[in-house]
C-alpha cells in the first residue's frame, strides 16, 4: 500500500451517526397524515388512527388497513395509495423541507469525533435526488443510503447490515438516531445502539434496549452516548 492510500484508510470514518432522513428531515409521518386527513375527509381522523394503520407499511398496504380498520372506503387501495403517495411527493417538492438547526448541530457533533453521517431513507429516486442537491447534502456532510424507494417507513435489519457492510463501519460503535420501535428494534438488532427520538404518532411505542429515548433532537449530545475512544485523533 502506497503512502496516499495508507493515509486515506487512515483517514477514513469507520464508525457513523446514522439517522432516519425521511422522518427527521422529510417529515414523511406529518406529511402522510394531512394528506390522509384530505383524503378522508368525512372521517375525524385522528393521530391514533395514524398510530395503529400507517405505521408499519408502506402506502399501499397502509390504505388498505386504514379502510378496513375505519369502515370507510373512499375507492380501491390502488388508486387511493397513488393518491397518498402523490400527496406525499408535493410535500418533498414544496420547498417546506428542510435541515433543522438541531439535526445539524448533532450532524456537526458526529463530524467533530471523525464520525460518518448517514442519512436512511425510502424517498422514491428523483424526488431523493432533488431533495439532496436542494439541501445541499454532501456540503453538510451527510451521506444518504437508500433502504427503498417506495416510502417504507422504517429501515428492515438486513438494510442497517446492508449499511454496514458498504460502509465498512463498526456497528457498536455507531449510533442511530431513530423515530419508531421498528427502526430502534432493526437497529439493535444489527447491533447499532440507538437513542430514540419518537414523533407524536410514536411516542406511545416501546423502545426498550435503546441507550436513550429523548423528546427533541436538542436533548442528543453524542458524548453521552459514545465512548470517549471514539474520539476523533
């Protein structure tokens, strides 16, 4: 190995911040639930609707459970998820999304302790693509691994061991910033400690085994949660 490549893999992050991008930044949950609220809109729907239909699948199968739980349908499944996802991808292309000032100071955080930032999302490719160039991404440093592209709404365990096989990070000494029991629970069991920071369609979950479950991204300061080996050199 030559000395430029020596100094490289030296240089190289082997250890991540990783946050779910589509509900910290996209604000996907919000978004699907006003256009939902739109959608039904001869029905109160209400966040524990959301919290017991739409949380756990994609748009497709998550109208499907949304009627049938209400006794209410507005068309065929189809038909009415286009309608969502539609809805949803206005929302990306509005101009309302944005990097909040507190993800960015845990993003500077993780960049202070020579930590890699990676951003999980399911956003369809073009409007993903937008967004990263719009909110200059790669000038924040932050990466983005796609998990999906058809707005599943929580990252699987064989995705977060996708991440780190591709990135070549030690998982345990990572951490993940996530919003819900199924991404928490994915992330530990890939064996990345998690801090969870839940919305209000999931602060009522359970997130047993995270290191921290906190109510505002201001309340996350990585050095409570990492080793002080971590530590940038």
């Amino acid at each position: 190995m030559n000395e430029q490549a020596e100094t490289q893999t030296e240089n190289t992050p082997d250890t991540a911040f990783v946050f779910e991008f589509d509900h910290m930044v996209g604000q996907i949950r919000e978004a699907a639930f006003e256009v939902l609220k739109s959608i039904f809109d001869d029905v109160d729907l209400t966040p524990v609707h959301m919290s017991r239909f739409c949380l756990t699948e994609g748009p497709h199968k998550t109208i499907d459970l949304l009627q049938t739980g209400l006794g209410v349908k507005k068309g065929q499944p189809k038909k009415v998820s286009e309608e969502l996802v539609s809805g949803i991808k206005m929302h990306l292309e509005s101009g309302n999304v944005q990097v909040s000032d507190e993800l960015r100071d845990v993003v500077v955080q993780a960049r202070e302790r020579n930590m890699r930032v990676i951003g999980l999302t399911a956003i369809p490719i073009q409007a993903r693509d937008a967004l990263a160039e719009k909110l200059d991404l790669s000038g924040l440093g932050i990466d983005l691994f796609a998990y999906g592209t058809d707005l599943e709404p929580a990252p699987r365990a064989d995705s977060w061991l996708k991440l780190i096989k591709e990135y070549e990070i030690r998982g345990p000494q990572s951490i993940s910033l996530t919003t819900s029991m199924q991404a928490a629970k994915s992330s530990l069991t890939a064996a990345i400690p998690s801090v969870a920071v839940p919305d209000r369609f999931t602060a009522f979950q359970d997130f047993g085994g995270c290191q921290d479950v906190v109510e505002s991204l201001k309340d996350v300061k990585l050095d409570a949660y990492l080793g002080s080996g971590i530590a940038a050199s």
